[in-house]
C-alpha cells in the first residue's frame, strides 16, 4: 500500500512558490485568455496576472476534499485575492492507471486539451509528472460548479453534452488510444480482467455459469462483425471516429449552466456508439443508483442524440442509417454489460486482498450487488438473450 496524501498535504503544497510559479506561467501563457474574474464582488476592476506576482501576500489557495475515484483524489483550491475568489480549479492526484499506463496524467491532460473545445468539458491548466516539488503525478483543471446529473430529468441534456464532445475535430498531433478493433478491444479486456477473478480463492462458480452466458453473447457479436473489423458497420464510414469518454457514470456528468462531462480518465479514439452504449448499458446506470432503462428510455434517447449529431432532416429521410446506428449502439450495451460485470469480478478481488491504493466503501458494496445473483440474471434475461 502506498502512503496516501491527505487535504494538509495538498494544502501545504498549494500554498508553495513552486506551485505558484506554474500556476503563474499558465496565466501568463497563450493557454489562458483573458482576465481573472470569476467573482468580481464589489470591485469591477479585472485581476491580471501580473497583480498576483507583485502581491503575492494578498493571495490565498483555500483547499478542500472533493472526492476520491478508485485511482485518483481530488481537492478543490479556490483562489483569494483581496478578499474575493478570482479562480476555482481542481487539483487531481494520480494513484494508479486502469489503462496501464506509465504517463497516466499526461495522458489525461492530453484528452483535456482535446476535448475542452467541445465546451463542455473541464478546462485544463497544466500537469506535473516530474516529482520534483510534490510526490504524486497531478494535474490542475477547471472547477465545474453545478449539482450531479438525475437520470430522471437530466437525460437528453446528456445526449446533447454528448453531441457536443462526439462533434468536436481530433487534433492531428495526438497520441490518444485507438483501438482498430473496439469489439475485440472490449472483449480481451474483459477477458482479461475476469481472469483475475477466476484465479482468485474468490471465484463463485454460480457466478462463472452466468458471465460465461455473456461472454458466449459477445463472441458471438465479434464473430458477426469479423474479428478483423474495419468499420464497415459504421453508421458513417469516413466521420465516424470521436474522441469517446469510455466512462459515462452519471457522477461524471455536472448540470450547471449547462451540461458537463468532467472526467476524462481514460479517453480514446473510438465510435460514438460505444460511448452511447455504455452510457446506456444497464452496468452503467446502476453504479451510482439503482436506475435501470427501460427499452423506451433508451428509444427515445438515441433518436434524440441522432437528430441532433445528423440534423432532423437526416434523421426523417436515412432511416436505414438511425437502424444501423441502433444496432450498433445495442451491440455496444451488451458488450459494456461483459466490460462493467468482468471489471466488478476483478476489482472485487483487488478490493478483497487490499491491493488498491484507494477503497471506497460505497464501491465495495456496489461491487457485491453486480456479482449477486438476481442481478447477474437480470443482465442474461433482459440485455444479453433479448
């Protein structure tokens, strides 16, 4: 287990000339554009950078927990000067990579950059994975103020943030991950993750019978579309890679004055379906609450997303495009049903053994629940053999 940091540390280090220095250089930088201003109170003067360095006495970075994922922490720093808050960003802690990655928050704040043009999206500062001035890889972003997205109220506004990320142009020079088979990507993955759990003292042959049931259904899936896939399922052949998310719990999304995606752990190169997929997928919606979709939800759901991305017109008169499309976005929710189930096998063995650096007891909870039963033959009855 390695130490973990806690708000003192992150208050300490917030509060350092090193910090400093590199929050100033972002200001200063062509990244950033404008003035400081994101509570003016009683004064309609505009802070620039340059009133930060000559009075750095009159500055305070006040911090406080945000929260903790299973390999990352988060603290909000709210910027003070003279009295009135100027910034509000995020300062996020790298423990561990679900991606295997060695430049984990590099990576990140490469999607950032990416996808922060969509609007919707955190705002990325800077990173720093050198050690040098604080013991743990972070990165700081924009602050998102708003309340956690409701699945009852919230679901089209989710559809257009979606819309608005899926629209937004790769970048030529990025080095993001991109799968040339995301059904065969998915598949090993999950093949992968699950071998951990069969391995393991843990492993419940109950449990066994039912995700082999899924994992035959995938196959399956993988063997219609060709295992050398090259996207000619696709609903558009030549523009149908996205930056995707691969993460769409509802805690990820923030309404404020307007929707946002904040979370961008592991972004990749992929088809817009299988972001919608997972979003969708039953795994995904019952994470966070007990919400399950109900077909007409997820009917309703696409249509929307679909007008919006090709524009009303396309949707009325290339009807066989929307079935393509539907089709694929139903294959992706049962193969995110194989990704969420064999990533619960696996973290619930992590989970048992103690081999994370981050437990959260809600997780671990949440993670019996995926691996009962009842819910196990849920997921076979109404997603897998439907």
């Amino acid at each position: 287990m390695v130490d973990m940091l806690d708000t003192r540390d992150v208050a300490r280090f917030v509060k350092s000339r090193a910090f400093f220095d590199r929050y100033y250089n972002y200001l200063i930088s062509k990244k950033h554009i404008g003035c400081l201003e994101i509570d003016k109170g009683e004064r309609n003067t505009p802070v620039v950078p340059s009133d930060l360095k000559n009075n750095i006495d009159k500055l305070e970075f006040k911090t406080s927990f945000l929260a903790n994922g299973e390999y990352n922490c988060n603290y909000r720093i709210e910027v003070i000067y003279e009295a009135r808050k100027i910034d509000d960003m995020v300062f996020r802690i790298n423990y561990a990579s679900q991606m295997n990655l060695k430049n984990q928050i590099a990576y990140e704040f490469m999607g950032l950059e990416a996808v922060c043009k969509s609007g919707v999206t955190p705002v990325p500062y800077f990173y720093d994975d050198s050690k040098k001035d604080f013991p743990r890889d972070y990165l700081v972003m924009a602050f998102i103020q708003g309340r956690p997205m409701d699945y009852k109220k919230d679901l089209l506004t989710a559809a257009k943030c979606l819309n608005m990320i899926h629209k937004t142009c790769i970048p030529d020079d990025n080095s993001l991950v991109e799968p040339d088979n995301p059904f065969k990507a998915i598949l090993e993955e999950s093949t992968n993750m699950y071998s951990k759990y069969r391995s393991s003292d843990l492993f419940d042959p109950r449990v066994d019978e039912r995700v082999q049931k899924i994992f035959a259904r995938v196959q399956q899936i993988c063997d219609r579309l060709d295992i050398s896939y090259d996207g000619q399922n696709s609903t558009d052949k030549e523009g149908n890679k996205s930056i995707i998310n691969t993460e769409l719990n509802s805690s990820n999304f923030i309404i404020g004055d307007r929707t946002y995606l904040i979370d961008w752990e592991k972004p990749i190169i992929g088809e817009k379906e299988q972001d919608l997929g997972h979003f969708l997928a039953p795994t995904t919606s019952f994470w966070k609450t007990d919400i399950i979709f109900t077909r007409d939800q997820v009917e309703g759901f696409l249509k929307y997303y679909f007008e919006e991305f090709y524009g009303i017109e396309y949707y009325e008169f290339k009807l066989d495009q929307f079935e393509s499309f539907r089709d694929k976005v139903y294959s992706y929710i049962r193969m995110n049903c194989l990704r969420g189930v064999t990533w619960c096998a696996m973290a619930w063995v992590e989970y048992n053994k103690s081999e994370k650096d981050l437990l959260n007891e809600f997780t671990f909870n949440k993670l019996k629940a995926y691996l009962d039963l009842d819910y196990l033959d849920m997921l076979v009855r109404d997603f897998i053999e439907d």
